[in-house]
C-alpha cells in the first residue's frame, strides 16, 4: 500500500499523476515513483521521500499520454528506491503498481520463478515476474495477466503497464480499494476518488476478482473466467476545493476548527422539515429487530464505537458489544440471534473491518455502514450507510471523523429509542446544536492549549491520560492522538486502575490528564489524581463547567453530559497538535502511519 494512480489519454500523464499522488499524501508514505510510457518505451522514476522530490527528479522533457504511480507506505521491505514501485520484471516488459500484502508470494517465488534474479524484497515484484512468466507461456498479455490474478492470495489492487501495448492499462483488485475514473477521451485508475477529481468526477467500481481492460475510449472489466461485465458509472461526492489547506499551516488545526461546522452539517442532514429526526426505514427495521449490536473498528473509530455503545444502550436499551476489528476475524464471539453488526470507518476502507463485513454477510447477517466517504467499499458492501458530512479529512490523526462519529451514533441511538416508543428528555439535534457552540467556544482558547502543551510535554518521554465512565473513552483517544502525532508514549487508563499497577510507572514530573465531566464519578477522578500527585506527577485536569475548582487546569462549556466526549475531545486534540508542532513533528503526515489501513 497505499496509493495508485493510473492514467491514459492524450494530457501530459506525468503531471496528471503527480498531482494525483500529491492528493493522497495525506494517506502517509515512504517512498514514491511513476513510469510513463511513449514510442521511445518507458521512463521509471523513483525516490525515497516526499513526492516534491519524485517531482524534481522526473525528467520534464519526457511526453506520455499512458502511465502509473504509487506512493508506498512499506509492508516488505525496508523503505528505499529499489523498494519503491513501480516494479519491472526482469525482461523489461511489464511495468506494475500494487497495494496490499501477497500472502503466497514465497510459495509463488519457489514453484515459477526460482531462475529469476529478483532486486527488491517486495512481494509486489513476485507480482510482475510472474506476470511476464506466465507471458512466455501464453504468450497473451490478458491471459498471463489473469492466470496471475488467480494465483494470488490476500489482497491486492494493482496497475499494469506492457510495453508492446500503448492501448491499455491492466488492472484488478481483492480486498484492496482501486476505481476507474471516466473521461472524454480519456480514462483514470486511482486508488482513492480524492487523486483524480480534478480530471473527473464519475467512477466506474471494480468488484473483488475481476479485471479491467483500461483504454483511452473505452473500460472493459471482466471476470477471472473471462466473461465481460456490464456496470453503470456512479458520480463521486466530493467537493475538490474541501481538501486545500487555505490559511492554515497545517491540515490537523483546520479539520479541528472545523469540528463545529460538521455538528451543523449533521444538524442539517438528518433532520426533516419539521426539524424531526430522518433516518432511512430500513436501518430503523434493522435497529429496531436487533437483539444485539456488534460495533466494529479499528483506533480512532474503535473509540468512537466505545462512546457509542454507552449511548445506544443507555438511549436505545440494546446491549451493544464493541470490537476490534482485526481480532474479529481471527476470535468470533457467541454471537445473539438477531444481531446487527455496525461498521465504523472514516475512509469505509479499513481491510480489517471489511474483512469482518464479508464474513458475517456469508453468515446471513445484516450490516450497517457509518463513514465518511459515502461510494466506499463498506458502504457499498454493507446494506446500510450512515454518512458523517464531515468533509474530507486529510492529516492522518483522525479529529472531526471521530466526533461526526459520535454525533452520527447518537442520533442513532435517539432514533432507536423513538421508534422503540421510549421516552427520551433527550433532543439529539437541539444538543448537538449546544455541542457546536462549545466547540466553538474551544476552538477560539488555543493559546491557552498551547501553552499548557508547552508546560506538560515539551520535553516529557511519556504520558498518561485518565478518566472515569465515559471520560476514560476519551482518555484512550486522547492518548492515541498524543502518541501519534507528537511520538511521545502516551496510555489511556481508567481512573481506578492506577493503583493496579500502573501507578508504579509514576516519576517525578510525569504528565497526568484528568478528565473530570462526569459529575456521579467527579469525586472518584479528583481522588485518583490526588493519588498520582502524592508520587510527584505533574497533573492537569480538564473538568466540566458545573463541575470545576479553583485549581482546575481548563474548563470546559456545560453540555448534556452523555455528550461530554464531543467537547472533552476538543482540547485532547490541539494539546497533541502543539506537543507535535513544538517537537519539531510532522504534524499532518507522522511517521510509519497511513490514513487508510487498506491491508490486514
């Protein structure tokens, strides 16, 4: 992984792909490279590094209307140029992009291709030999392409280009996101929607196991057996001018203060006109015969799901069980006899989450989808889908996704609740309304953030963040968003837990966060960071208006309490941001992480 781009057409395909790839940096990479193809053959280029120095190297004098590119967030390999694709076989044939993890390539590389020299550590370069040796055989570029396909195993999207042949991009996916963007004399291959609207915004979906005979005029896709497949082009609901920066430095700070607009996006989406609740009937049939809901997810979202299950069974009255999506494979539990299964990604791309849909749908279970990109794999593969409104979101540490999460659950929680005939003094819209407000209000106090940023981790290893009931949710969020960007060793805990163990790795001026918004445990928390500052811990605690002392590090605005999480999150958030950008951090784009986690 992590991304593609694809193109053909009679444009310069080397600025279409390198603007293509700049769209996707957002996912995080290592390394990058294109190959463009004219009469004169092919022109690879590749860097270890940003694509602004992949753009520095390509040779500008060179014109091509056909070509790929990738950007590689390292899975084989250590990160370097020979690692970095596309990869070549070895006669100089074929060309190749891929995304994913090849789970037989040993076994391929030991029965075809043991009298090949290979020059990366790539399972992706499995891909390519094999390609050109099932070529000496069949001496067909599509027959070799698809023997191919069927030999893999795991996941994969993946962009061919076969030197003889000016005509066509190869391509085909498992498992792995790849779209065709269509055009007026030209067509596109992208990873993500995001690399190509620019050029278009109607896309062709690829389905698990097929390929697709990409040509300047015309899109073919076929099955593994060969049969041709007949499937219409959807619009891609993005607005292109969401992803720039504008003034901000950096993506981070702008999808925070852009938290309060997406509550009102929300607001506004899932009411009627007469200011009620909107839901689809189907996901409130699917809500309501529901004995049991199964969330799952991965990191941020997997935090969200942890909100949301204390408002959907505090709300809605159904037990709701949260799981970590790469386990569920792996260790299915009992499940309930009616159960729903409810997914939750801010891409819908999430390999781990989708392998768990494709289970339980052979199991004959019904699935809702929550993201942001409404055209997504989970989307489009679950039954239902609830859309975040949020807007693109582009640095990697996830801040609006998480809270529309939250929002979009509740309303879901509240709806359930309705159409169950409870009674509910709860009106998720006028709340959210407040919760925007709030958000604002936080927004506006970074100085005040920054500087208790500066105060606690500035120069601190670690860091520890606590909380009782729904405040130790946000405590685990807190401290992945800490950990990620800013590279210091943060861990959530709950609150009583401390002298369970964890209190022993208290020192003399470790960083303690507090939250302190529930009022039935308010007095539980301040005990606890009583507790660590008696062991010399440098301790802050962020409460609740209502709730709050003199001594309090920052107050946040009073809202509904089952919606605390929406507003403690806020000042979570820019701490993190400040600790990375007074760390000298890469702040949009940290290390070894990518947005989209689209291999298992």
């Amino acid at each position: 992984m992590c991304g593609i781009v694809g193109y053909i057409g009679q444009n310069d395909t080397k600025e279409v792909l390198l603007n293509g790839l700049e769209k996707l940096e957002y996912r995080g990479y290592d390394s990058a490279g294109i190959a463009t193809l004219n009469e004169e053959g092919i022109s690879l280029t590749k860097v270890k590094g940003r694509i602004a120095a992949l753009r520095e190297r390509v040779d500008s004098s060179i014109q091509a209307t056909m070509g790929i590119g990738h950007t590689r967030w390292a899975t084989h390999g250590v990160p370097s140029i020979t690692n970095a694709h596309p990869h070549q076989s070895a006669s100089g044939r074929f060309t190749l992009v891929h995304n994913g993890v090849i789970e037989n390539y040993k076994d391929l590389k030991k029965e075809y291709l043991q009298d090949v020299s290979f020059v990366s550590d790539t399972d992706t370069e499995v891909v390519v030999q094999l390609i050109d040796k099932l070529y000496q055989k069949h001496q067909d570029t599509v027959e070799a392409f698809r023997e191919t396909m069927r030999l893999l195993k795991g996941s994969y999207a993946i962009g061919l280009i076969d030197v003889e042949d000016h005509e066509t991009l190869y391509v085909s996916k498992n498992k792995s996101p790849l779209l065709v963007g269509l055009g007026d004399g030209f067509n596109l291959v992208a990873s993500d929607a995001m690399a190509t609207l620019k050029e278009t915004d109607q896309y062709l979906e690829i389905f698990d196991k097929e390929i697709v005979l990409v040509n300047r005029n015309f899109v073919e896709v076929q099955t593994l057996e060969g049969s041709v497949v007949e499937r219409k082009a959807y619009t891609a609901e993005i607005d292109a001018s969401d992803t720039e920066k504008g003034t901000y430095a950096h993506y981070m700070l702008k999808e925070i203060d852009e938290q309060p607009i997406v509550m009102r996006n929300i607001i506004k989406n899932y009411q009627n006109e007469n200011n009620e609740l909107k839901l689809d009937a189907d996901i409130r049939s699917a809500m309501k015969a529901a004995d049991r809901i199964y969330i799952i997810a991965a990191g941020t979202s997997y935090h969200a799901g942890l909100v949301g299950k204390e408002l959907i069974e505090k709300l809605a009255n159904i037990p709701v069980e949260v799981h970590v999506a790469s386990e569920f494979s792996y260790n299915t539990p009992l499940l309930s006899e009616k159960p729903l299964f409810v997914f939750i990604s801010q891409s819908g791309e999430t390999a781990d989450s989708r392998a768990v849909l494709v289970k339980i749908k052979e199991m004959g279970h019904p699935a809702l989808t929550i993201t942001n990109v409404p055209g997504s794999t989970l989307s489009r593969e679950a039954d239902h889908t609830l859309h975040l409104y949020a807007g693109p979101e582009i640095a990697v540490a996830s801040t609006k996704a998480y809270t529309a999460q939250i929002a979009v659950l509740a309303i879901l929680a509240v709806d359930t609740a309705n159409v169950k005939g409870i009674q509910l003094d709860f009106d998720p819209l006028q709340e959210l309304a407040i919760v925007a407000t709030a958000m604002e209000t936080l927004t506006g106090q970074k100085e005040e953030i920054e500087q208790l940023a500066r105060d606690y981790f500035e120069t601190t290893r670690n860091a520890f963040f606590i909380g009782r009931s729904g405040d130790y949710n946000v405590s685990l969020e807190a401290a992945l968003k800490l950990k990620e960007i800013s590279y210091i060793q943060a861990e959530g805990f709950a609150g009583g837990e401390l002298k369970h163990g964890t209190i022993a790795l208290i020192e003399e001026g470790t960083p303690v966060i507090a939250l302190a918004t529930q009022e039935n445990v308010n007095y539980s928390i301040r005990s606890n960071v009583q507790e660590v500052v008696a062991r010399g811990a440098n301790a802050m605690i962020i409460s609740m208006k209502g709730l709050e002392e003199d001594d309090d590090s920052f107050v946040v605005p009073h809202v509904n309490e089952l919606l605390t999480p929406l507003v403690s999150v806020i000042p979570m958030q820019l701490l993190a941001y400040y600790a990375a950008l007074h760390r000298g951090c890469d702040v949009d784009k940290p290390r070894n992480l990518a947005k989209s986690v689209t291999v298992e």
